[in-house]
C-alpha cells in the first residue's frame, strides 16, 4: 500500500493514518507479542484494498438547507466536513450521496441542528449490495413520519434510478447521539440487501448490523466456517445477520445462533426462512444478551462469537473457561477486550492461531481471529 492524499483531510477525521498505510502497528504488535507468548507463529495478516473498500456508509446531514453538507463529524464537534471525493468509500456511495445532496437542496429540507434538536433531516445510511452495486438509501429525519417528506422521495425514485435498490424512511425524533431511530417505513424496491454465506443467503434490513469493509469481513467469515467439521453442533453468538453461521447449517448437525439487536434478528430470520427445509430445521435462533444464552456453550462442540468492542459477555467467558468445547473461534475488533478475554480463556484452552484482518484501513484499529483448541 501507499500512501494516499486526501482532498477532504485535515477537517475529515475518518482515515488519522492516510499517510502511513499497512495495519496499525500498535495492535498488531501486541497480537504478535501474544503468539510469542504461547508458542504460536505470528499472526497472518490480511490486507485490504486501498481504495473503495466501504460497502456501507452514515453520513451527518448538517448545514443550510440550500447547501446541505453530507459527512463526519469534525472531532469533538457536531460540524460536518462534507466528503463528496472519499477515496475510502465504494463509487456508488460517492454518487449517491451526491444525488441525495442535490435533491435535499432542490427542496430546501431544513437540515438538523444538534444544538436547537431543529430541522429535519439528521443521516444518510447507503448500504450496497455486492452482487447488483445498488445502494439501499436510509433517510434519517427529525419525526415520526415521512408523510410531509412525499415529495423528496419521489424525486429520490427517479434521481437514484439504476443506483437505487431501495428507499427507506427512519424516523429518530429524540434528542441523541444514536444515528437510527426506532422508526422505519419501506418506501420503494428491495426490502433487503442480500449476501451470501457459503451456500446460505443473508439479509440486510436497514436496521441491521453490517460490515462496512465488506469484502474483507466476508474473507473472514469464510475462514471461521473452515474451523467447522461436518456433524459438528455449532452455537455463535453475537451472530448478526449471519454472515458467518448460516453458511454451516448445511453441514453441521444443530447451529444455534444468538442475536440482541432488533435489525439483525429481523435479518436472521429472514436468512433461517430462505435455507432449505433439511438445513432449516437444524437451526435455532437464540434472541437476548450472549450471556442469558451462555448454557448452549456446554452443547457445542465449536463456538463462534464475534462481540462488540466490550467484548464477551462475562456470563459467556465463565461458560466457556467451565465447560469449554471443543473448539472456540472468536472474531475481536478491540485488542483490549481480547487481551482480557484471552487471559481468562488460555486456563481451558490453547490459542493454536491468530490471524488479523485490516478491515479499518488507516486507522488504530484491527480485527482478530483467534483460533482455540479445548486443553
């Protein structure tokens, strides 16, 4: 990789390490120091495109209504830098938000002020689907209805045009930080964004979680899978959608699959409904916190879990240390809280690999694969 220049840098925080590219080194280090530590190799490391890697994207909309600005937050502020040549976000992203500009302006929609909880539209969430290079459009607004927004969207219909895959409407009318309300309206096209995993076909709601640096986490789902041997029971936790699971109900005797968030639940059980009924009937979905789910540790012969930053859930890393199966697989995307969770898991397992994924290119942060084997 070398290093890129970036028209919208030093006001755009989002890429703090343009200039010197490769992963972090500081993380990195300490995954190496760890494999050390225990008598592994060093982690494998895998890289990510430069460019156009962001399949997903939330862009603040701040500013006058005649010249709205789509983009980060400065640090520490509420004031947007408008990103319209981000060199990290895939085409469409770039075209899109620039569509979605123009038509915001051609309507003079007041834009939100975090200060006076005024105006209306607050984020644009563009997601694209892989295999089309559509984008689902998320509209972000200040209520609880699109009705007064009937206008705006149908321009929006035909402005996207072939870019668009489907238009959504979310309302989030609170005074918060959070960028997705609890409100959502289909307005036209797909419902879904579709991928696959392995032979399974996952979906994306809008309220769902997902991967921005899509084509890297999906290289990774793809080696976790391989951890998985035929009659296997499966649980993850922490599944998402199911990028990663669904793909094994195929092969493996039971997959039990843990989800909190409301998008990603309605996105698994869109994934379960579509497998065949032979591999459908293998599965279980387990809605809550990983913790109140931590007794399928003792069922399983491999466990995945890929956590937030927090990383797992206490009541899971008791269940895992006192009834380890026989393979734990764990997907990390904060080297602190793995740091901590690896200490406690090395008294019931051996880490055997470790390998890292670039997925936040330019930036601090790195995700872990850490491959463990039952003592």
């Amino acid at each position: 990789m070398t290093a890129l220049t970036c028209p919208h840098q030093p006001s755009c925080p989002g890429c703090p390490r343009l200039a010197t590219p490769g992963p972090p080194p500081e993380p990195l280090g300490r995954l190496q120091a760890l494999a050390a530590r225990v008598g592994i190799a060093a982690p494998v490391v895998r890289s990510s495109a430069p460019t156009a890697f962001r399949w997903r994207a939330r862009l603040a909309i701040r500013g006058r209504a005649d010249a709205p600005k789509l983009g980060i937050f400065e640090l520490g502020t509420h004031r947007a830098v408008h990103i319209p040549h981000c060199l990290v976000h895939h085409p469409v992203i770039n075209r899109v938000a620039v569509k979605v500009r123009h038509s915001l302006a051609r309507h003079r929609i007041p834009t939100y002020s975090d200060a006076a909880h005024a105006g209306v539209a607050r984020y644009l969430q563009l997601v694209i689907e892989r295999e089309t290079e559509r984008a689902q459009v998320t509209l972000v607004t200040n209520g609880g209805s699109p009705r007064e927004l009937s206008a705006l969207f149908d321009d929006l219909k035909i402005t996207l045009a072939e870019d668009l895959h489907g238009l959504w409407w979310n309302g989030n009318p609170e005074r918060t930080n959070a960028i997705l309300g609890p409100h959502f309206q289909h307005l036209h096209g797909e419902a879904n964004v579709i991928d696959h995993s392995g032979e399974a076909r996952v979906f994306y709601p809008p309220g769902a979680f997902g991967q921005s640096n899509l084509e890297l986490a999906m290289q990774l789902a793809a080696r976790v899978r391989e951890q998985a041997r035929p009659g296997d029971r499966v649980t993850e936790f922490y599944a998402g959608v199911g990028a990663i699971g669904l793909g094994l109900a195929t092969s493996v005797t039971a997959l039990d699959l843990n989800e909190l968030g409301e998008g990603s639940l309605e996105g698994l059980r869109l994934g379960v409904a579509a497998l065949p009924e032979a591999a459908r009937l293998k599965v279980k979905v387990h809605a809550g916190a990983a913790g109140s789910h931590a007794a399928l540790v003792a069922q399983s012969d491999l466990v995945i879990a890929d956590p937030p930053r927090k990383g797992l859930d206490l009541e899971l890393r008791r269940a895992l240390v006192s009834t380890p199966p026989a393979r734990f697989s764990y997907v990390s995307c904060d080297i602190d809280s793995f740091e901590r969770d690896a200490a406690e898991l090395l008294s019931a397992f051996r880490l055997v690999s470790l390998e890292a994924y670039d997925l936040f290119p330019y930036t601090e942060h790195i995700e872990t694969l850490a491959s463990f084997e039952r003592r």
